[in-house]
C-alpha cells in the first residue's frame, strides 16, 4: 500500500527564516510517517502561542 505525502502547513512553511529550503528538504525526504506526527503535533495545538513554540522546536528537531 502506498502513503501519500502529507500536506506541510503553510506556519511551518514560512517559519524558517535561516535556510527554509535546507529545512523543507529535510522534512520533506523524511518518511511520510514521520511527517504526519510532526505535522499532527503542531496542528493540534489550540492557541496560536502553543503552535509557534511547536513550530519552533519541531524545526530545531528537523535539522539535527
């Protein structure tokens, strides 16, 4: 059975401000799997607070 991709929520697109290319080739050539718990993680934070500091860290996860 073949996964699809998910989508990437544009917060995480635009957030990186040092490298955005480096960190969404990262991401991006991770396993489908992996992206959808980075992806579910962030958007299920209720405050737009909760979120950034997400976005935050799962980008400082990404590229280690």
């Amino acid at each position: 059975m073949k996964t699809k991709n998910p989508s990437i929520p544009n917060d995480l697109k635009t957030a990186p401000r040092k490298s955005p290319k480096k960190l969404l080739a990262v991401f991006r050539s991770m396993p489908p799997s992996h992206q959808r718990e980075y992806i579910n993680w962030i958007c299920e934070a209720k405050r737009k607070e909760t979120r950034d500091k997400r976005i935050k860290k799962a980008m400082k996860m990404i590229t280690k």
